[in-house]
C-alpha cells in the first residue's frame, strides 16, 4: 500500500526518533568510546591520527543524539555499535574490549577517504621544499652576488642586454626589500604547507572548509549510508545529510529531493541540466526496500566518488612536480644566460 504524504512524514518522525534513542543508549558509553578511539589512533599517522584524536575529543565532550546523526564520521563509528547486538546496548551492556573492537572496525571504515589526503599531503612536500630552496638562493644571490657582477660590468663598460637588466633589477629590488621579501616567501609557504596538511577531506572535513564537488557527494552519499544504517528512512537521512553537507548546491538538492520523494515525482525534475554522475544511481539505491541493499549501494557510490577524485588528485600532482621543477630550470638558466653573455664580451675584448 502507498503511504499518503502525511503517513510518509509520521513514519519519518517515528524512524528518527527511534534513531535518536538509540543513539543515546550508546552515548552513555562515550567516555569509553572516546578512550578507544584514542588508543586506536595511536596506530595511524599524520591527517589520520589528528582526524581520530579530534573525533575522541568530540566524544568526550558534552555531545547529544542529534549531534551524531550529523556528523558521518561519528556515525562511522556509531553504526557498528548500533548493530552489535541489535539495539539493545544499553539492556545488553558491551564489554570494554567489545567496545574496542567495534571501534577499531569503525576507525578503518574512515581509513580509505582520510589516506587520499594523506598521499595529497606527501606529494606536495618535494614541490613546497624546491620553491623555499629556490626563494633562498634568490635571495643569497641578490644580497651577494648579484653586486660584484653589476659592478664589475659597469668598470669594464660593458653593454648588458635587457635580460641582465631585469637581472639586476630584480635583485636591486630584493636588496631593497630583502626582509619584506623574506618575510613574505616564508609566509606563502607556511600557509601553503599548512592548508596542505590540514586538509583533512575525509568523512570528518572539519578542517576543510572548501571540498571539492566529488569529495562533497563521496561524503554525502556515505553520510546517507550511514543514516540508513542507523534506521532512518531515506527522506530523512537526505535531509539530515543535505543540512550538514559543505557544498550549498548539494544541500539544495536535497531538499528538493525529499520534497519529490514525497510528492512521488521523479527526483530533480527541474535540473534537466544537472551534471553530477551519480545521481540515478543515488536514486535507484534509495527505491530500493532492503535498507541494507540501500546503504550498500550508496557506499559503492561514494567509493566510486573517491576513486574519480583520488585518479583527478593524481593527475594533476603528475604535472605539477615536472612543471615546478621546469619553471625553477627556466629561472636559473635565464639567470645564468644574462650573466654568461657579458662575461663571454669581456673575455673577447681582454684577448
């Protein structure tokens, strides 16, 4: 039998506040949940370890049912607990090695979509480092040697081409404002390096404010996943997921899709132009009526979703070694090209 729209919202309100008591029977553990996944953070490094130690303080802080329900990451971990022994956690205490071990399972559930940042990171050191390297020995050059060579040609009264006086130029003008210049190379790379390294793009993002369009449907669709998971009904998983996700357009979305669903209209009818790939597979899991073939389907779609951004990623780290490293060649040999040729003159004229 069809549910009118006013029975569908009264089952929505009635799955989500099971949800919600369930997830408070599990709350009552949070120390221990936080305890264990610090201890489980121990085994990971760099944006991993940080994103686990944030999430077992969040824990151990003052949080409610609905704080989990919307953050993905928490409910990476809760899930399994809501499963472990049905729902009964509460009437069925779990023991504290029990409690680790979900954890544990829940802790490589967020493995995957943190390591893509992590690589990210590693990649991005070589270039960072060539451009310091390469900003300091500008600056050597200006403040030392870049002088003797001015000075030099102007005693022997050479004619330098317009490339040595950009040369010079440039270098007069680090002298000038070597510190300011110094100053601000330093600043360029510590930001730099910083906004690499507190990337975190996995299902927490709480350090990134901006992901990108793939990383933000991974996260929605995976957020859905989990809602599902934690025995929401489809509408309200896409709300509650579509309120928290850090892209505006896709938080539009949603809220048109569940006006859809409940209207049984066929999901974005007005965004004929809409591109994102995806979509009827998203749309097809959630017509499904096994929630476990639901939230399956939808973490296929978000692994698909990592996959395309982590093969973009290295695509584009690819080219950008080999066109830092040309760049830097090009500097160097123009710089030595504009000193070389007076130097080459004046051996000419002194033999």
């Amino acid at each position: 039998m069809t549910l009118v729209p006013n029975d569908q919202a009264m089952g929505d309100r009635d799955s989500k506040q099971d949800a919600l008591e369930r997830v408070n029977r599990i709350l009552v553990r949070r120390a221990e949940i936080s305890a264990a996944i610090r201890e489980r953070a121990i085994n990971y490094r760099g944006t991993q370890r940080r994103q686990l130690l944030q999430l077992g303080d969040w824990f151990s802080r003052t949080v409610n049912a609905s704080d989990v329900l919307a953050r993905p990451d928490a409910l990476a971990l809760c899930t399994p607990l809501l499963q472990h022994r049905g729902s009964d956690v509460a009437d069925e205490p779990m023991t504290k090695s029990g409690i680790k071990a979900t954890v544990r399972d829940g802790c490589d559930r967020l493995r995957e979509s943190t390591a893509m940042r992590s690589r990210f990171a590693l990649m991005m050191v070589y270039p960072l480092l060539l451009l310091a390297m390469c900003s300091g020995l500008l600056v050597v050059f200006s403040l030392y040697l870049s002088p003797e060579f001015e000075r030099m040609f102007r005693e022997f009264g050479l004619q330098v081409s317009a490339g040595t006086k950009l040369v010079f130029f440039i270098s007069a003008m680090v002298r000038r404002f070597w510190l300011v210049a110094a100053v601000i190379m330093g600043l360029a790379v510590t930001v730099c390096i910083w906004m690499t390294f507190r990337s975190t793009a996995g299902l927490g993002g709480q350090g990134r404010r901006y992901p990108s369009v793939r990383e933000a449907w991974a996260v929605w669709a995976a957020h859905v996943a989990y809602l599902i998971e934690a025995g929401l009904t489809p509408n309200d998983a896409i709300a509650i997921a579509g309120q928290t996700t850090r892209k505006r357009q896709i938080g539009q979305f949603s809220e048109i899709w569940v006006l859809d669903r409940r209207d049984e209209l066929r999901p974005f009818t007005s965004f004929n132009n809409h591109n994102a790939s995806g979509i009827s597979t998203i749309d097809y899991a959630l017509q499904l009526t096994n929630p476990g073939d639901q939230a399956s389907l939808l973490h296929d779609v978000a692994a698909n979703y990592w996959d395309r951004q982590r093969s973009r990623s290295g695509w584009w780290l690819s080219w950008l070694t080999p066109l830092v490293a040309s760049l830097v060649g090009t500097a160097v040999g123009f710089v030595i090209l504009s000193l070389m040729g007076p130097m080459i003159s004046l051996i000419n004229g002194l033999t």
